[in-house]
C-alpha cells in the first residue's frame, strides 16, 4: 500500500511520515511539500493520502485516492476521514487514530502490495 503525506509544516509532514513508517514498516510511504501535491497523486497513486485542509491541492486530484485524512487546520484542528463514500469527522486525531485508517485502507490485500497499480 502507498501512503502519501504533505502536511505544513514540514515537521509535520516529516512526524507523521516517520510514525507510518516505523509502525508499518511494510507500506511505502512518501512525504512532499503540499505544493507538489498534485504532481504526486498523479505519479505515486497513493492509496492513503494524508494532508490539511488548506493545501492548494485541486479538488479533482484528491478525488482519485481512495482514502483521505485532511486535517483541518481553517477549523478546529479536527481530522475529516474520507472512504469508500464515506465522510466522518473526527475530533483530535492522534497517531492511533491515524494508525487505524492507514489499518482500514490497507484492507485485506492491500498491505501485501495488492490492490491498485
């Protein structure tokens, strides 16, 4: 599975792309600058993207990605969850809440390096 992080600031980014990558060690994570957001939806093709509300990232691009985490830094630092048609709010993220999604996108064939090319 493919998780793709561009948090601001880049701190951020780099925090929560290290705490995927050390607690699922088996996924292929990948951290950019918000501004290059676009540029790797299109060439990573991220199963999981994880990103704020405030990034200049084109509604259409993040459609394609099947699971979303946008933190919602224009209100109340919240976390709004997006799968498989569904859209849920989630008060105060912490890692294992994080951990949790990036648990649920992998499905079940997803962590072994299955699902979308």
């Amino acid at each position: 599975m493919r998780v793709l992080v561009t948090l601001s600031p880049r701190m951020y980014r780099e925090a929560v792309a290290l705490s995927i990558h050390r607690n699922r060690p088996g996924l292929d994570v990948r951290s950019a600058p918000p501004e290059e957001a676009e540029r790797e939806l299109e060439t990573f093709r991220p199963h999981l993207h994880v990103h704020n509300d405030t990034a200049p990232v084109p509604r259409g691009a993040l459609t394609r990605v099947p699971w979303r985490v946008e933190v919602r830094y224009s209100d109340s630092m919240s976390a709004r969850v997006v799968a498989d048609g569904r859209d849920e709010e989630v008060g105060d993220m912490d890692i294992g809440g994080l951990l949790a999604v990036v648990d649920a996108a992998s499905g079940p064939g997803l962590a072994q390096g299955e699902g979308r090319a």
